[in-house]
C-alpha cells in the first residue's frame, strides 16, 4: 500500500529495489505468459478461496474489479496441461500460442455471472436425474444468495479473477481477518496502514454484502 493505492507484487519490486521472483508464489512460467505478477488474484464463484488465497477474505467494490478478467483455470495450470513446468522460462517459440490458448479461456467482469451459471449447469446433469432435477427446482425457487450457495455446495463452479496493476483504497469496502492475522498485519504494515483499511473480525462483512 502508498498514498491510498494497494499496489502488485511487480510495482512493489521496483518500489523497494528488489525482486521477489525466487520466492514468489506466482510462477515464472506464469509470470511470462500474461505479466500474472502485475495482478493480484481473487475468486468468483466456489467459496473455498480460503483454502486458494489464504484465511483474510477482502471485499472489493466494483471500481476495483472494472478491469479485470478472469479465466477457468490459473494460467500455471495450463502449462501443466501443455506438458510445460511453470516453474520454470517458456519454451522458445511457443509464447505465442500459449497466450492464445489462454485468452480463449478469457471472460470480462460483465460475463462472470453467465460463465458461472453455464459451469454449474453443465455439471447438475452429473448429479443423477432425480437429484439433479429437485436441485434445479430448489435454485429456481431461491433468492440470490441461496441459489449461490446451492451452487458452491453443489458444483466447482469457479472462476480465478485478475484484478491488474492498483487499485484505490477505497475500493476496499471490507476486510474480514481473525485477531492474530490482525497483529501481524499491523507488526508488518503499521498502524498507520492498518487505520486505512476497514478490518473487522471473521464475520463482521456480513453487511457490507
């Protein structure tokens, strides 16, 4: 975070002089093929993003998800599919075509909702007819909120979202994280940043949905 931005892994890099590359989480391989240190991540859709990114869960506004995009899988994982180790420099000559690949799995924030109910679609058939079919009811009956969770419980319906460069603080409408979580936030960050960001205790979001 600086001057109300919540800025990527790359810019802080450049902001500190150093390269974080070795230790990272996001691959080289990844990293090459779409610039992934530039972005932070998110979840859309399934409800485990705490076994994915972690126990602090933040709720951001539209203004910060605007120009972000989003894809089935990470971009680490369709080099897997491709026979390439992520880990480690693309091979030369297929940049190209990867990113190709990549982006026809692409979706923009006004498709996110349509991509997530066509995955969970295609997958209710798999439950059987008979549970399938009641599952179908019981959705069209629910408000909004059910119908998601019905679909988290039911199917990996999921999207990884790519929220690119900055952000504004402001963006951040809440931040749920457990009480030690907070310590060492505010150890590392400072008290000063800590006051920036509207931290409550697990939970305390509910509201701000």
């Amino acid at each position: 975070m600086l001057d109300g931005l919540a800025l990527s892994p790359v810019q802080v890099d450049a902001l500190k002089e150093s390269n974080s590359a070795a230790t990272a989480r996001t691959p080289v391989g990844e990293d090459q093929l779409y610039g992934a240190r530039d972005y932070l991540f998110a979840g859309a859709g399934q409800n485990d993003e705490a076994a994915l990114y972690g126990s602090v869960s933040v709720l951001l506004s539209n203004a910060a998800w605007q120009d972000s995009f989003a894809t089935r899988a990470s971009g680490a994982a369709l080099l897997v599919r491709e026979g390439i180790d992520p880990r480690g420099e693309l091979p030369p000559g297929r940049l190209a075509g990867l990113r190709r690949n990549f982006v026809q799995d692409a979706a923009v924030p006004a498709d996110y909702g349509a991509r997530l109910a066509a995955l969970a679609v295609a997958q209710y058939p798999l439950l059987g007819p008979e549970r399938g079919e009641r599952r179908v009811r019981e959705l069209l009956a629910a408000d909004d909120a059910g119908m998601w969770r019905m679909i988290d419980e039911d199917t990996d319906a999921y999207l990884e979202v790519k929220i690119p460069r900055f952000f504004p603080l402001d963006a951040i409408l809440c931040v749920e994280i457990s009480e030690a979580d907070r310590s060492e936030f505010v150890e590392r960050a400072g008290a000063r940043a800590a006051l920036l960001l509207p931290l409550r205790p697990l939970g305390g979001c509910r509201g701000s949905l």
